[in-house]
C-alpha cells in the first residue's frame, strides 16, 4: 500500500468521523444538518472590499454560548436578593434577548433547542 493511498483512507475516516457528529462539543446541541460545513458570508456594500466568512459550525457555537450565558445570568437573577420588580424587569431585558436571537432559529436541528422570545411580539 503507498503512503498516498493510506493518506486518503484516514482522510475519508477523518472526514467521515466528523460528518457523524453534528453537534457542538459543548452542549451537544445539533446544527441543521443543511447548514453542517456551510459558510455565512458577511458582504460589505462596498464591492472594493474583502468579504468576511464564517464556518457555520464555528457562529452556531457562538450563538450556543450566548444562550448558555444567558440562562446563567437568568439563574443568577432569579436566586440573587434583588427586589421582585427589579428580577421582573431584568428577565424583561432576557425575553427580549432571547427574542432578538430568534432569528437564528433556522440554525438549529431540534425545535426543543429554539430561541423563544416573548409571545405575540
């Protein structure tokens, strides 16, 4: 066997291994498959300049930790000495984050992963 043909084999091992898992590391929260190797590409108006691009899998992991960040500080509020009206009005500001990462729905595999933000809004 040459060194090239065994080169290949543990690549398409490599590759396959990877394509199997389509969940971030850190919460095992599964990406759409659709977007599984996908690139989101941030185009400046401007044609003279350079286009910025992403791997999916690298933002989808971003926007994990967001969300992770965000239940912390929800527990934190909800468990601190704070007054009832202030707790209300920072989970107020923690709904409407939520809400505003919604767009990102579209990311996620499974419907229990959702963002949800306030209902009717």
């Amino acid at each position: 066997m040459q060194i090239d043909e065994v080169y290949r084999i543990a690549f398409e091992a490599f590759t396959n291994a990877l394509d199997q898992k389509l969940t971030t590391a850190e919460t095992d929260v599964p990406i759409a498959p659709k977007f599984y190797h996908g690139t989101l590409v941030l185009q400046p108006k401007d044609p003279s300049m350079q286009a910025k691009e992403v791997d999916l899998e690298v933002f989808f992991k971003k926007i994990i930790s967001v969300r992770n960040n965000l239940r912390v500080l929800e527990q934190k509020i909800n468990s601190s000495k704070l007054e009832d009206g202030e707790k209300i009005e920072l989970q107020g500001y923690i709904t409407k984050s939520y809400g505003s990462l919604t767009t990102f729905n579209v990311l996620f595999q499974e419907n229990a992963d959702l963002f949800v933000g306030m209902k009717g809004e």
